[in-house]
C-alpha cells in the first residue's frame, strides 16, 4: 500500500522510529559540558555515519516504503545533511536515489552524497529556482516517492528519535530527563520531532540570523518566510526558506519562542565543541550551543543541547579555529 505523508506525526510513531533506529544505529553520546558552573547535556548527533542527525528520519521514511514504491526510487531536496542520511538510507536498502542539490553546497556534503551512490541533481540557490519544484518535476518523470527533508511525519519521527535517545541517557545519568530542549532549526523537522519525543521539555528552536522564520512564524502565530535578500550564512544546513504546516503545527503547540544567533557565535560554540568536548561541529549544528553560550535563555540544571551536525569542510573549520584577532 502507498503511504501518503498527509497525515499527522505522533509520539507513538516517535517510539516506533526509535525502534527501528536503535536495530541499526548505536546510540549517539550525551555528552556533560559545564558553564558558568551548570553543566548542559549535549546530543552528539554529529558523530553519525553521516555526520548529521538526517539519517534518522530517512532510515524510517524509506523503511516505510512498500515494494513498489522501492523499485521507483527517492528524491529528495537538500543542502546536504539530508542528502547524505538519504543517500546511506537508500544504499542499504538497494533503493535509488536523486538528490536536489545547490551548487553552493559544501564540497564536503556533494562529495559524501555522491560517494554513497546517489545521483545529484544541481540547482543555483541565488538564481531563485525552486528546488522544491525541481524535485516534484524529477519524481513526476521517474515515478518516484518525495522523501522532504523536514515536512514529511515520517521524517519528523524519525529525528524525533533523538529525543527519545536523549531522555533515556539523561534519566539513566541524572535520574530525570530534559525539561529544556535547545534545537538548531531549519524546516523544524528536527525540533518538531524533539517536541513529540519529550512532552515534558520545552523546546527552543535555534536559527541564524536572517534566516529566522520559524522565530518569526511562532511570534506571529503564522508561518512566515525568509526575506528575498537574506544574508548568506555559514549554517548552510539551517537555510531554508519557510516551515512547512504540518511542522508549525508541532512547533506552535509546544515551543514557546525561538532564538536567533549571531556568525561571531556560531564560530564561538564551534569552537569551545572543539576545546572542551574534542568535536567538529559545523556552523548550523552549533547554534544550539551558541544561544546557551550567549546567555540567550536561562538554562535549567535538566537543559539538552542538539548538536546536529559535524559536516565541514576542512579549511572552514580551520579558520574558525584560527579567528582573526
């Protein structure tokens, strides 16, 4: 039978996803990182096959697929991070896979999700194409199912397994689980799914500046979008340019606000990852730690940080080692 992905993501499907998760990937560390004499939980979903947190929710979108829906392939849409989880998700399961790309990816992420066999698929960013319709056109021509990045439910639970992750650590660690959850946020896959996982926390969706429309969308009570002139951002994995509604409607229900972080910050968090717990974290899956580092919420003695993804390419990373004084 077909699956649709009109349907609504449930904590009941969390822990579903966390099962089928858990039968193919160890569980990532949570990690004690003290500051200012409170110590915070950091998931460290950079130390993924894939580097990132995405090959969650792929794994449970494409084990999901029937048969047929196997034989006609994925496509799917993305800067990388999910492109990557999707083209490891797809090899395993002997599954083809397109991938939607911008050419402005980072060298690293194009490199990797080629090497894990999947066909790449480029678009130009800048140029205002639409890779969302880019990719409906190439599932139309080959017949294939859309695996979304963020808005699909699947995809939702599946990331949403890191909650479930998180909590168990933290309850067998500390003898309770999270009550603050501190997300970077792109689509709101991710915190939409951490949402679902703990019910008992509240979640902080992070993003970098001018890129904050889910933010915006949780303030306005409405799904906003990113401005046309956005500035360019280093967090690569975190631009995209609106939530999806079946991602707002999580968000809205259980995220009191959300944070905006600063490039000085950023490169800040990536480095104290680097100093304090021996992590590459790449610019977008730090801006978790870079609101906490900033002093932009006040953390709890129970708060959790995601640390999303490690994909960078060499030199950036070295020069965020090495700022200019």
């Amino acid at each position: 039978m077909t699956r649709t992905p009109l349907r609504t993501p449930t904590h009941d499907g969390v822990l579903e996803a966390a099962r089928a998760v858990a039968a193919i990937l160890p569980a990532t560390p949570l990690l004690a990182l003290e500051i200012e004499g409170r110590t915070i939980w950091c998931k460290a979903e950079c130390l993924q096959p894939i580097g990132a947190f995405k090959i969650r929710g792929a794994w449970h979108r494409l084990s999901a697929l029937d048969a047929d829906e196997r034989a006609r392939g994925v496509v799917g849409v993305s800067s990388g991070n999910h492109a990557q989880g999707l083209a490891w998700a797809a090899r395993r399961l002997g599954i083809a896979a397109t991938i939607v790309m911008p050419v402005d990816a980072p060298a690293v992420k194009l490199a990797n999700t080629r090497a894990l066999g999947a066909e790449v698929v480029l678009y130009d960013r800048p140029g205002g194409v639409n890779r969302d319709a880019v990719a409906q056109a190439l599932c139309a021509d080959k017949g294939a199912t859309l695996v979304h990045p963020f808005g699909d439910p699947w995809v939702i639970e599946g990331q949403g397994s890191a909650g479930i992750e998180l909590a168990r650590q933290m309850e067998h660690m500390t003898g309770s689980g999270p009550d603050l959850v501190v997300s970077p946020c792109g689509g709101g896959g991710l915190t939409a799914g951490l949402a679902l996982a703990c019910p008992d926390a509240a979640i902080v969706p992070v993003e970098p500046e001018g890129w904050d429309d889910v933010c915006r969308s949780l303030a306005a009570g409405a799904i906003q979008t990113v401005a046309p002139d956005a500035p360019p951002t280093a967090c690569d994995a975190l631009q995209t340019p609106a939530t999806h509604p079946i991602n707002f409607a999580v968000l809205a229900a259980r995220c009191p606000f959300g944070l905006v972080v600063t490039p000085r910050e950023v490169a800040a968090a990536q480095r104290l990852a680097f100093e304090k717990l021996r992590l590459v974290v790449e610019p977008g899956g730090a801006a978790a730690l870079a609101a906490v580092l900033a002093g932009k919420l006040e953390v709890t003695a129970r708060t959790a940080v995601i640390l999303s993804g490690g994909n960078t390419d060499a030199a950036a990373f070295a020069k965020v080692l090495t700022p200019v004084r």
